[in-house]
C-alpha cells in the first residue's frame, strides 16, 4: 500500500467548523411533512442514514425526507458529551491529558451543550437532581473505560472530528458521501488509522460486519480523496470496554463501493415510487416514530411533495448518531 498524503486528506476533507456545525444542525430540523424547498439540493448519504434504509426505509423517510423531529433521549445526549470531551482533550498538551481532567470537563461541556440545544434540559429537570448526577457518572464511567484502553498522552491525532465528503458517478445526480470522522492518526510511515469511539457494547461476531460498515465507509471515502486505503480501522467500545479492530484492502472498500451503490440504486427506486416500507425489528421499541407507524396502527404523515416542480431530493447531512453507538 503506497503511503496516504496527510497534506492532501487535510485540503480534501473538511474539518468541521461552527459553520458546518450550525448548517448540519439546521437541515435536520428544517422543513415540514407538507412541502419541500423550491430550489432542487444535492442530496448526500452518511453512514447513520445508510443504516437507516437498511434497518427499516420508513425510518428512513421520516428522518430524511419529512425530516421529523426527534426527542432527545439521555443515551444519545451521554454519547454527544462524551465524544465533546473526548475531542477537546487533545487541545491540551499530551502531559496534561488525564482522566480528571477528562472527567472535570463533563459538567462545562454539558452546560455548552445546553447552549447549543436548549431543548436538552428536558432530559433532567430541576427537581431531578439525582437522575442528572447519575447519568454523569455513567458519562465518567465511559471515560475511565476509554483510559484503560488509550494513553491519550502518547497520541497526536491528525484530524478530529472530521468531515469527510466525496462523490461517485452513478444513480441520477451522483451519489455524495459523507460522514464526520472522530478521529484520524497518521504514522510516521505515513499509514493512516481511522478511529471511531462507540459509547454502546461491542456487537457479537455475527454483527462485526454490519458494525464495520461505518468504518468501511469512511475508509471507502478517504480513500476516494487520496487514493491510498487506510491502514486501519478501528472501534473503541466504551461500553465494555471491547476495540475492534480491521486492516481494509482495496478489494474491501470495491465491496463496500458496490453496497452503497446498491444501496442508493435502492433508495432512488423508493423515491420514484414514494414507497418506503416499514420493517418491522426489534428496534422499533426504541423508534421515536412508532406512534405513527402502520405496522403499529398509526398513520404517517402525507409524502412530502415538490414546489415549482422542483425535484425531491433526501437532504441527509451527518449529525451526532454516526457517533453514538
């Protein structure tokens, strides 16, 4: 494998800025379930979406197309937190990066947070001390796990955070990938690892796979933009504590190339035909939608449809949930 360019992945891809930030925030709480916009958008996919047509495509549609929104649940806010933290520690320099101060950061990080999505303090009100002290113990929990696993004093990450984006030739306008990595590490060598922190449990060997495929996507995306495949692919599992690892060859991300294109060969098909299914799982105990969901006696709301016949077109700008697994 011919060694990455780290200057080349650094004009290429993206790095997030409060721009981007604010922009992602934005397209996913815009529009309505009863008109789309005029002027016809470039539409992307990113890993989270992805999983969702997969899983289940009215989840999809919900969250894509009539782009309803979503309570925050505590689970995903932890995650949010912890990965803030996570990030901003390698602000500091290596000496300084310890456990307490990881976990002395929790509580300014969170009331950031607070700032930036008011709608958060739902989750823990006033009179709810003890829920809100507990669920911050589980977030310094995640922490101490993350330290047994990496000495962040020994790691200088090229990129954190990342947003990456490239598009392939294919379906009716190209398909337009992107996704925000969490953190990339270049070698000396020049070899490149692609690290992703996962706030859930590793999944078994027979989900490794499907736990892989975010990885294999964004590997399949830098890829695309240096043209050299990234060393290493690697998951930390904060739940218990689990690191999977994965070396991806180029025979690898063709395969993973050939999934999205089938994937969204898929999704354009349901477009046309304004049919997204529901398919019914065991996670739909957990789907913010179910009250509106046929498969449990609900009714979805009305298909969005174009103004000044513009086309439309799934607007899918990656958020927090590539993150938090």
């Amino acid at each position: 494998m011919s060694p990455p360019s780290p200057t080349l992945l650094r004009m290429t891809a993206l790095p997030i800025d409060e721009t981007a930030k604010g922009s992602a925030a934005s397209a996913e709480s815009a529009g309505s379930a009863a008109s789309v916009q005029s002027e016809p958008r470039p539409w992307a996919l990113s890993p989270s979406r992805a999983a969702d047509f997969m899983s289940c495509p009215l989840l999809y549609r919900f969250r894509v197309i009539d782009r309803l929104p979503e309570p925050p649940s505590p689970v995903a806010t932890r995650g949010t937190l912890v990965h803030a933290v996570l990030e901003r520690l390698f602000d500091v320099p290596a000496a300084e990066r310890t456990l307490q101060l990881a976990a002395e950061s929790l509580e300014p990080q969170w009331r950031q947070l607070l700032d930036e999505r008011p709608e958060l303090a739902e989750l823990f009100p006033d009179d709810d001390a003890r829920s809100f002290a507990q669920w911050l113990e589980s977030a310094r929990q995640l922490l101490e796990t993350y330290f047994s696993l990496e000495d962040p004093r020994r790691i200088e990450p090229a990129q954190r955070e990342l947003l990456v984006e490239a598009e392939l030739d294919g379906g009716s306008a190209g398909i337009r990938l992107r996704g925000f990595v969490d953190r990339v590490d270049v070698a000396a060598d020049g070899r490149v690892r692609i690290v992703d922190y996962k706030t859930g449990n590793a999944p078994s060997e027979l989900f490794e796979d499907k736990a892989l495929f975010q990885l294999k996507f964004y590997a399949l995306v830098m890829w695309r933009i240096t043209g050299s495949v990234p060393a290493l692919l690697q998951l930390i599992y904060l739940g218990d504590g689990q690191v999977l690892r994965y070396r991806p060859d180029e025979a690898d991300l063709r395969a993973a190339e050939r999934k999205v294109r089938a994937l969204w060969d898929a999704i354009e098909r349901a477009l046309a035909n304004q049919n997204f299914p529901a398919r019914p799982s065991r996670l739909c105990d957990w789907c913010a939608h179910r009250a509106i969901c046929p498969e449990f006696g609900g009714t979805p709301p009305a298909y969005p449809q174009p103004v000044a016949d513009a086309m439309v077109t799934p607007v899918d700008e990656p958020d927090g949930s590539d993150d938090v697994g």
